[in-house]
C-alpha cells in the first residue's frame, strides 16, 4: 500500500425482520440492511510500524495481530483476510475502527465490524474481493461470535440488501412491494448472542418434538411475511411479526424490558412488533404506518428505550 494513502471498508448494521433462532434450525429468516448505523475500517501504512495493529476507537482496544488471542475476532478476521489476499505478514498497517451499531445487542455488529475489516484490507492490498467471499469470510469469525451461527448476519450486511435467507443457501435479494418505516429500539440490555443461541439448542435437545413444531410455524410465517413484502401488503405483515414475538417467547428469548418495549409500540399504532436478534436484551423492531412514526418513537422512549433508529425498506432498493 502507497505509504501515504489509506484504504477504507464499510457495513451497515442490520435487523432480523422476522425468523431469527429458528434460522439456525434450517426455517428462513428475512433481514434487513439498517444503514442508519454502521462499521468503518481504515488501513494507513506507518511507515515506521511493525506488523498490522488494530485500534478499536470505541471500545479503546489495541491489539497486536501477531500476538492476539488465537480466538480474538478482531484478529481471526485480519489472518482471514490477508491469507485470502496473500499477503500474510505486512508490515506497519495500522487499522482504525469505529462503529455506530450497538454491540451485543441484534443489530449484527459483530458481522459488520468483520465486513468492514476485510474490506478495507482488501482494498488496502490493492484488491476488491466479491461479495460472496466477504461474506464466507465474515462467517468464519462469526463461529468465534455465536458459536452455530446461520450465516444470515453475516450475508445481509455483506451484500447491504433485504435478503431471505436459508442457511447453506445462496440468499434471495427481495422485491420490496411497498415502502416500510419501521422503527427499532434497544433495550440497552447487552445480551450475546451465543448465550440465547446456547439456551434454545438446550430447551430443543431436551424436547424435540416441541420446538421443531415451534421452528416450523416461524419458518411458515417468514414465508408469508415474504410474499406480503413482495405484494406490498404492508397490512398483512403486521400480525405475522407480533406471532412471531409471541413465539419467540416460547422460546424463552424475550425478557421483560422487550415486552415493554414491544407493548408500547403496539399500544401507540404499530402495525405489528417483536424482538430481534437473539433476544434477552439488546433490540425489538416495530412496524409503523407512516403518519404514526413519531409516536411510536416517542412512545418507545418513554417506555425506557436507550436509543430508537428510524429506518425505511424502499422499492428498487434491493439493488
Ligand atoms: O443477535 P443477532 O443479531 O446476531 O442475530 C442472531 C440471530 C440468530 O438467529 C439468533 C442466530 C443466528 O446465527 O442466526
């Protein structure tokens, strides 16, 4: 890399709009790209430097790629990245990261910090990988993240689109039919996901039969969800993802903090609300009629909300 120029690598943060946990099972889940928040990566050259160092501005963590923690995700991403560029061992780049997306909290800041990272190393080796490798390399630090994970985070925040999603499938970019707003807000409850992820396999190994029949009318509603996005019936999409809430407490991965939240947003016109992501914590989604958004917002801060990001679904947006 020229000594004096950078190399920069974006993601967006994402949602889960509806199939989240039993993702993980093989039912489909549709996310959303939420670009209101996102990851950045800068690679510079110090020409003075050694090795590649990363600086995590937010959480001010530094570490040494050489020496980090084999299971360190920040530095499995780099050894990822360099080894698929071929370049294994560059000397003095230095790496800034910053993120606007919540950690541990549903919003795919693990899987956007990742994307941004190999990017912009990518970029920074003179290179543009296609998003399909992005997206199977972020999905290798995701293991360290969530143990099983689906790949779902991973491949919409990499290809930036709404997607639905089968696990070990290649995505389907949806057709949006309509403009959504919907509005998501945080708990400000830190819940990681592997922990939820962990508690769900432990209820399905101890009762089978129960929890695939929970798993098959999620995947059943994520289908009907589509066709709704794809018709634009925005109306019908509603109580699709307030009986998806319903069962992913009987999951066990709400919590009250959700629920409070989720009650708010229906309370004050949402269309329809649940959690998202692994739940236990971090971020519920409400949809909202346009003229209402204001309120819900409102209403969500009130009922305790850390912080409340508007986001839109538009036509033609899925690239
Ligand atoms: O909590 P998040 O946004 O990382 O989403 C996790 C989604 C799960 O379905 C719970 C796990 C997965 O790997 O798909």
């Amino acid at each position: 890399m020229p000594e004096a120029s950078k190399a920069i690598g974006t993601a967006p943060g994402k949602a889960i709009l509806c199939g989240e946990h039993a993702v993980v099972y093989g039912r489909p889940a549709i996310a959303i790209p939420v670009t209101q928040v996102r990851a950045e990566a800068i690679v510079r050259q110090d020409p003075a430097g050694d090795g590649v160092h990363v600086l995590a501005e937010d959480i001010g963590a530094e570490i040494d790629v050489d020496t980090a923690p084999e299971d360190d995700p920040l530095a499995v991403a780099v050894r990822l990245a360099l080894a698929e560029l071929g370049v294994p061992r560059p000397q003095g780049w230095r790496i800034s990261l910053r993120s606007t997306i919540p950690i541990a909290s549903g919003m795919g800041s693990g899987a956007a910090v990742s994307v941004a990272l190999i990017r912009a190393l990518a970029r920074a080796a003179g290179h543009e990988l296609p998003t399909e490798r992005v997206s199977q390399l972020a999905f290798e630090v995701e293991r360290i993240h969530h143990g099983t994970p689906s790949g779902v985070d991973n491949t919409v925040v990499a290809y930036e689109q709404p997607v639905y999603f089968v696990r070990g499938q290649p995505p389907i970019p949806l057709q949006i039919g309509a403009r959504m707003t919907l509005i998501i807000a945080d708990t400000g409850i830190r819940s990681p996901t592997r922990e939820t992820v962990a508690a769900v396999r432990e209820r399905w190994q101890a009762d089978r039969r129960r929890y695939e029949r929970i798993f098959d009318e999620i995947g059943e509603l994520v289908d009907a969800v589509r066709v709704a996005i794809e018709g634009g019936h925005i109306d019908a999409i509603g109580p699709l993802l307030n009986r998806n809430h319903e069962l992913l407490s009987l999951l066990d991965v709400s919590c009250p903090a959700l629920d409070r939240l989720v009650d708010a947003a229906r309370a004050h016109g949402a269309l329809g609300a649940k959690l998202i992501g692994g739940g236990r914590g971090g971020n519920m989604i409400a949809l909202a009629p346009s003229e209402r958004v204001e309120r819900i917002a409102e209403a969500l801060r009130t009922a305790g909300a850390a912080r409340v990001v508007i986001t839109e679904v538009r036509p033609g947006a899925e690239g």
